[in-house]
C-alpha cells in the first residue's frame, strides 16, 4: 500500500458506507483498479438494502439537529472540512489520479476545487438572503424565506469523483440539509477517503452524519435512492441514459432534481483570433482529462480561411503529447477510466470512418508493455461533417472534430446543432462577434466564454447545461437556492382583513 493511501486511512478491505463513521456492510466486494495497469488497489465492501436504510436512518436523525443550527456555525463546520482537505490536498490529488487516470496537476487542480467551494460556502453561509415586498394591502408585510429542504441525495460520476461532491454538499450543507452520497463505482476509495476526512470534522463538532455515504451499484443503490421519498432533492451527474431515470423516477414522487448530463461543446476560432492561445486552449480542452470531462472539447470549428494552418498546428502539437502514468509530471495524458471506454471509443472510430469521416491523427489502442492494463488510446483529431450523426453524440474519450465554416452565423448554427448544451466559446479579436456569440442569437449553452476555453469553470458562476445536458446548476452564483425551500410569508398588523385583488365576501 502506498504512502498516500495510508495518509488517507484507505485499507486494502473498506466498508462501503458510512453515517456518523463507517460501520460493517454487508454487500459484494467491489475491487478499485487503477486504470494505469490494472491492478487492485484496494477492496470496498458494498452495501445492501439494509445497510442503505441504516445510513437513511442516522441521517434523517441529524436534520433535527442541523436545520435549527445558526447558518453561520453550519458554514463553521464547511470552513474545517475546506481546511481538512487542505492537509490532505496532495494525497487526495494523488488518489484521485491513481483511481480515475487524470493526470497529477489535474488530481491537485480537483481537491483545490473542492478547497474554492467550501471557502464559497463559509461566506455564503451568511448571505442566505430573503426579500420583502410591497403588499397591496394596508400594514401588511410580505417576505420570502428560505428553510431547509430536508435530505440531498448525491449521485457522481468517475470523471470528477470528489469536486462534483463538494459542489453540492457544501452548499446543502450551510443550507441546513443533511447529504447521502452515492460516488461512482469507478472511484470508490476516493468517496472512502473523503468521507472518513469528513467523518472527523463532523465528529469534532458534534453532527455526525450530517454527511454520509452510501457505496453500492447505481441500479440497485442508486435507484433505492431515486425511489426514497425522503429524499426531496437528488442532485446527479452522469450519462443522459441516467439522467434519463433520474427525471423519470423523481418526477413520479415529486422529487427535486439538478441533473448536470452530458456535453458537446464547441470552440469556434474566427480568422481574426489569437489562435495561440486558441491552440493551447483545444489542447487543454481536447486532450485533458483524456477527453473524459463533461466540458472537454469535441468539436472545433475553423474558419475556412485559417482551417489548414491551424490543423497543422494541432497534428504538430498532438504529436508532441506526452502519454502514460498519470502520477509521472512529465506526462499530459492518462488512461481511459476503464476498457469498456476504450471500446467505446473504438466503436466510435468505426462509426466515425463509416459515416465519412477523415481520421487526421491518432484513432488507435496503444498496446505493448509501455501501455499495460488495457486502457490506452491515442488522442484523435478527425475532418467531420457537423451532419454526421456520431458528431451529435458524446463519446466520453479524446475524440475531435473539426468542423470548417464561413462566417459568424454559420459558426453559431453549428455550434448549437446539437442535442447537449453544456460549454461553448469562442476565439476573435471582434467585439461585434464575441457580442453576438453572447448574445440572445448566440451561444444556446449553460456555459459562454469569449478567448477562454470549453473547459475548466471557476466556481463562482453556477455551472451547468441546457438541452439534454439537463439543465441543473450547481456550484457559485445563486445555485444555493435549489437546496432550500422557499416561503412566501404574509403578516397583516392592520387589525382589519381586506383580501388580495380588493375582493369582498359576504
Ligand atoms: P454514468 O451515468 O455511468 O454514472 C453516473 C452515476 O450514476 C454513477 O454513480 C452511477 O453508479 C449512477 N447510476 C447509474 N445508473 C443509475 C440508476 N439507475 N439510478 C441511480 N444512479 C445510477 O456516468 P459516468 O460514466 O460515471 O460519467 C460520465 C458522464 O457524466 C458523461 O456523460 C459526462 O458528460 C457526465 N458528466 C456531466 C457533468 C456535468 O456537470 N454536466 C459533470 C461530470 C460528468
């Protein structure tokens, strides 16, 4: 066991949930490979139907407690868990790019979010703002307030196995609402790790399982929650097949959701761009991550007039890319999370060549001792047509399209031809392009950014999607409000009782 996972109290067999501490679960074992060789790094002991209802249980018990503490002391308990992750920052970073295959300035940059948002929600926990308004009637008074919503359920994805958490617990939590999470199957040690750092903080300031966790199989797990009235609010990141269920099961009970689905996202380059810095930022898009973020970029559309220069630039560049261990510095790709990606990568490349597309770079498994473990591709760089149809889709791998188009509308109808909406930019030099781009005939994405790329959001804007991406928002901005329920209150001190739209009865 590496020095890291000790710091992080990671056994080589854990329990699969915890609420108030971890207890013994009962469920299958659940073997944690690293993507980088295969090999096991440690077990996780899953959790069944009865476990889940323990964790449900102690959780729904803390609510009593944390919803009638001052907001301000809830923020208190995020300020040390934000400081706990600060010691720990380097070994989380580490883990998350042993257990997932990002690279390691990737691994440190995802616990530094984490970090961002629980400093985001110590101040916001003080800005829990309501309103007044003006009441038509005499010596009324009507406010809006916002309470506590109850418990949030938390279902992540692999790709971002700790940040995506944070996002939504640390504002649920100086909300007032306790947390189930249900992290990936991909990335359970670095739910085990998080969580046990968590346990501590809550421990020391007497609300144990105000966060808990749940680590099990999203269609036995998973669905136990969508299915959980108890649960108001589930909060999912993921595919849009399971985003898809998660709509459907919520809305049949009523549920709350913020579904953060897949992207598709384009960065337009006109020929009066930068296009260094455009380069620099498709690469970071297009190649980070190995092109498993949900902002990575897919497509990149050239002007006509520049489309040949610049795709030399990027085979150029491509070509210098640095593959294999994650952990290693000198390298700016990882693995595939797992084999199954790779061959839904491959299957993406035949479809690509059937459908006439023109592979540029790249479109192979790398193989041989040099790539041990079975989830190694190269990064591709492919001449589409926008009407192909696997270009509407999201392989989640580092696939790009490139696109050529004349002109600023044409850019923007191809931009938003698709079904996702998540992250969009734009590289010009020209106010009237990058207005228009970000304006109501622009961009139809969450996500808008003129000489910025698609990928890697600050938290202090609300983050998220349209379309099929779902939607949701999370992270900064006015995102806290879905993790409360707001309350229209009317008090009338007139000592008469007119009724609203000067109405009399009787
Ligand atoms: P996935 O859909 O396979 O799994 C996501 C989570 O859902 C996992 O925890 C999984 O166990 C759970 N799950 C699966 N079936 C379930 C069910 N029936 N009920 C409840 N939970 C269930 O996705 P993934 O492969 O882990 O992640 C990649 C996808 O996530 C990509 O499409 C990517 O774009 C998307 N993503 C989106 C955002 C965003 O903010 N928009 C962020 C990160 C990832």
């Amino acid at each position: 066991m590496v020095d890291f996972l000790r710091e992080l109290g990671i056994e080589a067999e854990n329990f699969g949930a915890s609420a108030g501490g971890f207890f013994e679960t009962h469920g299958p074992i659940l073997e944690s490979r690293s993507p980088t060789d295969g090999h096991v790094i440690a077990k996780v002991k899953q959790a069944t139907a009865e476990d889940y209802e323990h964790v449900m249980k102690v959780g729904m018990a803390s609510f009593e407690k944390w919803r009638t503490t001052p907001a301000p002391r809830r923020g208190e308990v995020v300020r040390q868990i934000g400081h706990a992750l600060r010691a720990k920052k380097e070994a989380l970073g580490k883990l998350v790019s042993l257990e997932m295959g990002k690279i390691y300035v990737e691994g440190q940059g995802e616990v530094q979010e984490m970090i961002d948002m629980a400093d985001f929600a110590v101040g916001q926990s003080r800005q829990l703002y309501g309103l007044i308004m003006q009441s038509e009637r005499k010596f009324h008074r009507m406010s809006e307030t916002w309470h506590p919503l109850g418990m949030v359920g938390v279902i992540s994805a692999f790709n971002f196995p700790v940040a995506v958490w944070s996002w939504n617990t640390f504002l649920a939590a100086i909300c007032g609402d306790p947390v189930i999470w249900k992290p990936s199957s991909f990335t359970p040690l670095c739910a085990v790790a998080v969580q046990k750092l968590v346990d501590q903080v809550l421990a020391d300031n007497g609300f144990p399982a105000v966060m808990s966790l749940v680590i099990g199989p999203g269609s036995s797990v998973g669905q136990r929650m969508l299915d959980d009235r108890r649960i108001p609010m589930i909060s999912a990141t993921g595919s849009n097949q399971m985003g898809e269920r998660v709509a459907v099961a919520a809305a049949k009970r009523y549920a709350r959701t913020i579904l953060e689905l897949g992207g598709n996202n384009a960065l337009i380059v006109m020929n009066d761009a930068n296009q260094d810095m455009a380069l620099r930022s498709v690469l970071f898009g297009a190649i980070g991550t190995a092109g498993q973020r949900c902002t990575s970029t897919r497509r990149l559309l050239l002007e006509k007039s520049i489309e040949k220069g610049f795709v030399e630039r990027l085979v150029n560049a491509y070509k210098q890319i640095k593959i294999g261990d994650p952990l290693d510095p000198k390298n700016l790709m990882g693995p595939l999370v797992d084999k199954s990606a790779v061959s839904d990568m491959m299957t993406a490349i035949k479809a690509i060549k059937e459908q006439g597309g023109e592979i540029l770079y790249g479109g192979k498994e790398l193989t041989g001792p040099a790539y041990p473990g079975g989830c190694w591709v190269e990064p591709t760089i492919v001449r589409a047509r926008p009407d192909m149809p696997i270009v509407k889709q999201e392989t989640f791998a580092p696939v790009l399209y490139v696109i050529a188009f004349s002109g600023i509308e044409e850019a923007i109808r191809i931009q938003n031809d698709v079904p996702q909406g998540l992250s969009s930019c734009i590289y010009t030099e020209s106010m009237s392009h990058a207005e228009r781009f970000l304006s109501m005939v622009g961009s139809d994405c969450g996500i808008a950014n003129v000489n910025v790329g698609t990928s890697g959001a600050e938290i202090g804007g609300a983050f998220g999607g349209e379309k099929e991406t779902g939607g949701g928002r999370e992270a900064g901005s006015d995102s806290w409000k879905q993790y409360m329920r707001r309350q229209t209150q009317t008090i009338n001190w007139s000592g008469e009782l007119p009724l609203a739209q000067g109405i009399t009865f009787g």
